[in-house]
C-alpha cells in the first residue's frame, strides 16, 4: 500500500474550506485512504500546528478545534503514532482551558510514569492531578 505524510497545510485545506478547489482535492485524498487505496500518516508536530493555526488564524473555540483535530485521527488508514495521548491532552485542553501542548505533555508525562514537572507554568500544571511541580 502507497503511504503518504500529510501535512499541516492540506489538513487545513480541508477543515477551513478556505480554498475549495484545494479542499475538494483533499477529500479526494481522504476518500483513498478510507477505501484503502492509501494509507496516511501524519504526525505530533502536524496536529499541534492544526490546533495552534484553528485556534490563532481563524479563532475556533476549543471544543470546535478538539472536534475537528478527532475527527482528523479518526481518518480510516490515517496513522498518527501518537494519537492516543493526542485525543487524551484534546480532552484536558478544552475541560481543563489549558494550552495543547501542556495537555499533551500531562499525558505524555503520565505515559512514562514521570509524576513531576520542573516548570514555571503553574497555572496549567496545577490543573492537572497526577502531577507535581518540581521546586524550583
């Protein structure tokens, strides 16, 4: 099977409809994967760029932006390799009002059993329970 990284920019494409030839091309892309034609791989670093654009270019709220990035990693033969800890930090970003990635660090954290964090964002890092910030 083809295997195919997709960027940020053709994510983006295709969630904002800001360029609808490029859009419908996209799904195009989509449609592949979804009957196995293809398979699609993107990764962290792209999905954090997703958030970071929705949220600052085109100011989605976060529930619309954690909705769209899930339904991103729901793609049929789209593989994220982290995306189990993305869909995770994508909960602690909108019910706890925290920024992606200190949510996702929360969670990558707990996934390597590390219990603390040496930061000086307590605002965020105080939110979430199974960490403790280091004293610094």
């Amino acid at each position: 099977m083809t295997k195919v990284f997709v960027d940020t920019n053709v994510f983006l494409r295709f969630l904002t409809n800001d360029d609808p030839a490029k859009a419908k091309r996209v799904e195009t892309l989509f449609r592949q994967a979804i009957q196995g034609k293809i398979q699609l791989i993107t990764s962290l670093l792209v999905i954090a760029e997703i958030v970071w654009t929705l949220e600052s270019f085109y100011h989605l709220s976060k529930e619309d932006i954690a909705s769209k990035v899930e339904t991103i990693l729901n793609t049929p033969n789209l593989l994220c390799p982290e995306a189990e800890i993305i869909v995770m930090a994508l909960d602690l970003y909108v019910q706890g009002n925290m920024d992606f990635i200190d949510a996702f660090h929360a969670y990558h954290l707990q996934a390597q059993g590390l219990l603390q964090i040496a930061t000086y964002d307590r605002k965020h890092f105080n939110r979430v329970p199974w960490l403790e910030i280091y004293p610094l």
